[in-house]
C-alpha cells in the first residue's frame, strides 16, 4: 500500500517517483500520472543517495520530535543507524534541525519509507486536494523510523530486527504493522543521551522470532501489570527450556561414560534430579548459562520487598526470590493485595531493563 492520497472523496494509490522533486520535497504520483508533492521543512542532504540503508518502522507511545537517537551496537560500541520519529522529520524545532550527519540519515529516513510504506505498516490517508501534503500526515504521530546502514555492518557486526526487539522494547519502542499505534499500552522512557544501544539475542537461541512477537504484539499491547508478569516469564520458561536440553543431553552422555560405576552413576542421576527443578535452572540461568556480572540487585530489592509486603520470604538468591514471585502470581494471584500492583509493575520494568543482556548473552560459553 503506497502512500493514500484522498482525491475526489476517495483514496488512491500514490508512488514515489524516482527522482524527487528538490531538495526539500519529494514527488508522488498515481497511476494517471496525478501527482502530489510531500514537502519538508529540514534542508535534507543527499550525499548518502547511493549507499544502501534498510528501514524499520516503530511506534513508540508519547513520541517526541526530539527523540532521535543514534543507534549503536553494545558489543563492539558501534555506530549502526538512527531512530528518527516521523514528526522530527516535518519540523525543525529540534536540537537535530541543522546536525550535519542526521540531515544526511533524514533524507534517508524520507525517501525509504515513502519507498516501502506498504499494507503492512499502519499509515493515514491524507487529503492532497492542494497538490502537497506534509511528511507527518502520512503517518501516526507514535512512529518512528530505524535507519540501518548496511555499511557499517560486517562479519562481526550483524542487525537482526527480531534479535533486538528486547533493546528496543526496553525503550518502548514496538515494530509498528497494521494496527492502529493507540493500541499499545507499553510506554517507557527514551534513552538518556544520545545514543541507543543494542544487545541482540544470542545466536545460541533459535527462538528470537517467537520472542520478538511475544514482546511486539502481546507484551507491548497489555495493560494488565499480571499478564505483563506472565508473558515475560514465558521468556525465562523459554531459556530453562534450553537449559533442560542441554542439561540433559550432558547427563546422559556421562550415564553412557560411567556405565558400570555405580557411584558415577548415582551421582549422575542426583545431578538430573537437581536440574529437574524449574527454581533450579532459573538458578543455572544466572550462574552458568548468562554472562556474569548483569545486574540483577535492583530486581533483588523489588522482588524481596513485594515477597516481605506479601507475608513470604525473602531470598538472596536469584532462583529464590524470582521463582517465590513467579509462584504467589500463578498459584494466589487471588490473595494479591490491590496496594501492591504499583511493585508488581516495577519488577515488569525491572525486568525489562535486564532481560536484553540476560537473552544477549545466553550461552554455554559461561559455564565454569
């Protein structure tokens, strides 16, 4: 679906012609050879015109024009991209308005997306009745555009959408499709500065699609602090899922090594009990299967205080307190006191901030 232009009380197709019209508008035009001008206010510079870019369309809820950032990968602390909000892009009454290097990426912005706006993605008609229609009409007010340059990626520095929802999601940024954007409810803080950085879920994990839809078209569109509990604990179900194969393909592999030695034996198999235990490879989750040092001490204070208001335990362990939550919402969401749904919302945004390192790290490489 290209850009819908209202014409005559109707809705017609307009594509983006290959030449734009000038510097600062670029050309529509529909199958009669009708035409209508996008126009934009930025002095856009095209010295990027020939390098290759992908685009990404975003919503994020409570938008501002001033929340552009430059994307960078976390892991090797390079500059990938930009996210740019639709609005930043009709106006230039932000700190980006003359910034040499985003004008350059702005163009971009403009051009890829009137070039692959299709049925896909949530846009608005818009009345073209005087021949122009601003860029931002175009588009709901919560979208935004992630501009990848394919130039900066390379064998050690790879983009995967699916694979960094979670950086984004953190944001509150969701991969926008054909619903209306009103309908997510996630709505989160932008990053601090200028930069956006992205962890991609490890290349150890093979369900970064199903992630990517939970987190995009479920998570991101539920308002309810206890279905937002449950379906980011489907994330962890998913890794202990992992844990349990590999686990267990380890044990079985020593019970064929030590058959005949009983004591081996009956060592191997109190280890399979051990992992058995879902509270035992949350445990696994943090010590052996995710990099070392993420911090979980603010989800620990979130955590044990939610537990101590409810009557319950507290625990220093990760396995504990987490799997003590987790218990009190499947098993007695009933008892769950109305005054502690603000703490079950902080452990959801808590947990939201440590889940894209826990997933982009995930591996066998930490084990000991």
């Amino acid at each position: 679906m290209p850009v819908q232009i209202l014409r005559d009380g109707r809705e017609v197709e307009y594509k983006l012609t290959e030449n734009e019209k000038d510097g600062n508008s670029f050309l529509l035009r529909d199958e009669d050879g009708n035409e209508v001008i996008v126009e934009i206010p930025l002095a856009l510079d095209d010295s990027f015109s020939d390098k290759v870019f992908d685009i990404y369309f975003l919503c994020k809820r409570d938008i501002k024009e001033s929340d552009i950032f430059q994307v960078y990968e976390r892991g090797k602390d390079a500059r990938i991209g930009w996210i740019i909000p639709t609005l930043a892009l009709s106006s230039t009454f932000h700190d980006y308005a003359e910034n040499e290097h985003f004008l350059k990426y702005a163009y971009i912005a403009v051009r890829e997306s009137l070039r692959h706006l299709n049925k896909s993605i949530f846009s608005r008609a818009v009345d073209g009745s005087e021949g122009k229609v601003g860029f931002a009409e175009i588009f709901h007010e919560f979208t935004a555009v992630l501009i990848i340059s394919r130039e900066t990626l390379n064998q050690s520095i790879q983009f995967d959408i699916h694979r960094s929802t979670p950086s984004l999601i953190r944001y509150g940024y969701v991969q926008l499709g054909p619903s209306d954007p009103e309908r997510v409810k996630l709505n989160k803080d932008a990053p601090t500065g200028q930069r956006l950085y992205i962890e991609q879920i490890s290349q150890a994990l093979n369900s970064d699609e199903l992630i990517s839809e939970l987190l995009n078209y479920s998570f991101a569109v539920e308002d309810s602090p206890v279905f937002k509990f449950f379906l980011l604990y489907q994330l962890f179900e998913l890794l202990i899922e992992e844990i349990y194969r590999v686990e267990q393909t380890e044990i079985v592999n020593e019970l064929i090594a030590v058959k005949g030695d009983s004591g081996k034996t009956k060592e191997s198999i109190d280890k399979l009990r051990e992992f058995m235990s879902e509270k035992n490879r949350l445990g696994l989750l943090e010590q052996k299967y995710s990099q070392p040092g993420i911090a979980l001490s603010e989800l620990k204070r979130i955590c044990n205080s939610l537990l101590r208001n409810l009557g319950r335990d507290e625990d220093e362990a990760f396995q504990g307190y987490f799997y003590r939550v987790r218990n009190f919402i499947f098993h007695q969401y009933r008892d769950f006191p109305v005054t502690e749904i603000s703490s079950l919302e902080a452990i959801v945004d808590e947990l939201l901030e440590v889940l894209p390192s826990i997933l982009a790290s995930f591996g066998m490489e930490h084990s000991s």
